[in-house]
DNA sequence: CGGTAATTTGATCCTCGTCAACCTGAGTGG
DNA sequence: CCACTCAGGTTGACGAGGATCAAATTACCG
C-alpha cells in the first residue's frame, strides 16, 4: 500500500511546474498513496474537507449528488490531475464526491501538508491559481452547452472530450476507461435512455461503435459536424 | 475622470484581505479607474487579457456569446467584487465579455501592475486562489441546477440570488438595478417569453411584483419554496 | 446456466421553445 | 403637449425535443 510515489508524474503535474527534482522528492515524501477499487470514493460530498489529491492511477470521476438522489457529473479526472484542491483554499466541506470509475490510486496530501507545501514553495500557490482557473473556463463552457445546445451536440462533445480527440485526429479514438450509458447521460444533462438513442443512431451511421461500457469513435469528423450543427436554422420545419 | 480610489472599497475587498492601509494606499495607486456608461464594455470576449478590475461603483454582467449570437450570462459583479482576473493568471484570451448594466465604474491594474502586486503582497495569489475557488463552486452550482431544475426553479433561484434574499429576509428584497425579461432569462438558460409567463403567474399569485425592468420579491417564503419544490411525485432513490 | 446490470426500443406525456400578434409606457421631437 | 416610436412586455397557439413509463433483450459473471 505505501509504495513510493512515482516522482515522473509530479514532475510532470502542472501544479509542481517549476519545482526541481530533489524539492520533489521531499514533496512526494509528504504524500500517502490511498488507492480505491473500481467505484470506491477518496472523498465524500458534505464531509470536512481534509486533503487534496492528484491522481496517479485510474481514473476519477467528480459527482454533485441533489437532494432528490440525482447525480450530476461535474469532471473526469486523468493520472497526473489534481482533485479536491478548492475547499482547501477556499474553505468549506467537500462540495461534491470522487468516485474512482477503476481501481485508482492517488496520492494524498493532507491539510497541514499543503500548507507547509505552499509556504517552502509560493510557486505551487500561483500553479494552483492556473489551474483552478483553467477549471473555471471549461465549466463555464460547459455551462454555456448547457444552456444552449441540444442534447446529441452536448453527447458529441462529451465524446470528443473523453476520447481526447484533438483537432487533428484523423483516424479513430476510444474512450479507454469503462463508461455506462447513464454516466454519459450524468455527464451531458439528460437521461440514460437518450443517450442510448442517440449512440444507436450514430451507430447505424458509422460515426461511432459501441458495446456495454465501451465507446469508439469511428470517424471523427462526423461527431464533430454533430457537435458544431446549428439550430434548425431560419424558419424550416412548417 | 481620474478620481481617487476609494480605499475604504479595498480594504473591504476579499482580494486584499490582509493587507494594511500604508500598503492599500500603494495599491490603489498602481490602478487606474475606469467608466462605463450603461450598455458600455469594460472587456470584450476574445481580446487579449490585459488586466484585471475591481468594480466600484455601479453593477456589471459577464456574458458569453455563441458562435450563433445567442448571449448566456455567467454571473453579475457587485461593487467590491473583482472580475476579469482569472486569464490573467491561467493565460488566454477574454472568455468572455464584461458589460456596464448601469453607468459603472471599476479600478483597473494592468497586467504589469498585477505582476507587481502579487510579487510584492503574496498574500493576493492566496486570496485569488480562494475567490476563484468559490466561483467554481458557484458556477458548479448553477450548473446542477440548469441540468436537473425545470425552469420556474432556476428563475426563482436566480431572483434569490439577485435580490440578496439570505435565510431569514422575512421582509421583501428587490433587485436594484434594472434587469428585463430576457436579461433574466439570459442568465437562467431560458427564453424571455417562459420568464414572463413565470413572472405574471407569481405576480397573480402575490409573491413578487413587478414593472418593466424591475423586479421586487414580496414574499421570499413563497419564491424560496418554488425554488426548493421537488419534481412532481418524489421517487427519492438512494 | 441462472442472475443481474446494461442496453435497447416503443409509446406516451409534458415542459418549454417558437411563432405570431398585440399591448404598454417611456422617451422624443415637432 | 401630443403624436410617434420603439424597446420591453404579455399572451395565445402549436408542436419539437426529450423525459417518463414500460417491456424486452443482451451481455457478462460467478
């Protein structure tokens, strides 16, 4: 369980950038590895919040839980991402709960660790400040699909952006960690059964292939056009 | 045009909490006010981001536009409150656009002057952190609630929220700057028409009142409950 | 080979967006 | 001071987009 932190993933975390190989070193020894098996949490919503992570391996999903027992996913979490980082420096309980979607490990720094961790190294505060930043602009984004777009551009780019498919990705790409038609639909804002709809649809097209808990993208040009398709458009259907 | 800051206004500030008047005095100094008449741009969407503002006096919306000109509202600023900060520190351009809703003004620091700042006061880079922190959970917030409330849930929050209602207002609140229908339904995710459709059936009812761009809660209880009200026949799971 | 979770698919319902028309009141200029 | 203008607002009619309800069907697991 206590294995050593494999030092390559925090030279190459954003959060650590800047910081050199032996200051690494001291700041992996101020972690605990926890690892949790396929479904596990590392933190529970509404709980006090005492740490912050960075994934190491697996991957990690962030959920916001409503009152009536619906489950929003709010971001997936990738090896080498920080999670849980907010209420830390902001105060506050967890505001949502990390579920691994695998067996995942991250690695842990508690409360009195961050702070000595800030204080040794003002760069992580200013590293940090980017990236919750660069937090703020996707969920604004996201936000704004929300409230613009139809469901099956909103499936389109969730896609896209599990499969990490980039602007030139000519040839296919899959989603390499199991993912359900209801976590999609968790993901998008709509429900399990839509999202079954749609991906039959591009099935039958060709742009995508699936299977239980699998999504491949096919030809990714097409679920980018379904993504970027305007509204109807003028005064059409009469 | 070139008035004094108000350093009461700074130290109020959460950005400059622990800082000290000599210090506060040096810091209004590095920036430089600027006026908007109502309808006017503090920033637009897409320019490079070269500073960052703190509005003074008046009232401010950012608002992101689509490709296709529909305009989704991220939230509105308050006197004291800091905007534009967060492609200062995490790189890009605007994201989006800050608009005067009523003849404002705001203290502005360059990027050269932020540099300077947060070099010689470190104690902003913690204050941003914990100023961006809640903006993501805010934002994370009202992303919930677009993707698992119905619209008249979503207004009613949004009313709340604009209106400074807090747990115990038993008394009525209004919005004190102008706001329309669509302005309204801008920042909800809606059209104009289902705003105004829900304002007139409230206004029958007696919770609010309201006139051409204003908005008054008469009954925060009654709104409080709409916004709280549980989709017709709980089928709480979990 | 059952058993269960994931998925598909049909049928129906309902919220809310769209279209259209009209109303209202605050300026504005003659 | 009044007619004009026009942005903001209201209201009705209609139906598209999805949610909901209801079964089947399929895939994986021990």
């Amino acid at each position: 369980m206590a294995r050593a932190i494999d030092e390559g993933l925090l030279a190459a975390a954003r959060l650590f950038a800047g910081i050199g190989g032996a200051e690494l070193h001291r700041i992996a020894e101020m972690a605990r590895l926890v690892s949790r098996p396929a479904g596990g949490e590392f933190f529970s919503q509404g709980d006090p919040a005492t740490a912050f992570f960075l994934l190491v391996e697996g991957r990690a999903r962030i959920v916001q839980i409503t009152s009536d027992g619906q489950q929003v996913t709010l971001r997936y979490i990738a090896p080498g991402e920080v999670f849980g980082a907010v209420p830390l420096f902001s105060g506050g309980p967890w505001p949502a709960t990390a579920l691994a979607v695998v067996d995942s490990t991250a690695a842990r720094w508690s409360r009195e660790a961050t702070d000595r961790l800030t204080a040794q190294y003002p760069v992580i505060l200013a590293n940090a400040l980017a990236i919750v930043g660069e937090r703020v602009r996707e969920i604004e984004d996201r936000y704004r699909e929300l409230a613009t777009e139809r469901v099956e551009q909103r499936v389109a780019h969730a896609l896209l952006h599990l499969a990490n498919v980039t602007e030139k990705s000519p040839a296919g790409a899959e989603i390499d960690f199991p993912i359900s038609r209801q976590d999609i639909a968790e993901l998008t804002g709509t429900t399990l059964h839509t999202v079954s709809r749609i991906l039959s649809a591009w099935e039958q097209q060709g742009v995508i292939e699936s299977r239980r808990m699998h999504v491949r993208i096919l030809r990714p040009e097409g679920v980018r056009a379904i993504a970027a398709e305007a509204r109807p458009e003028g005064r059409s259907r009469l």
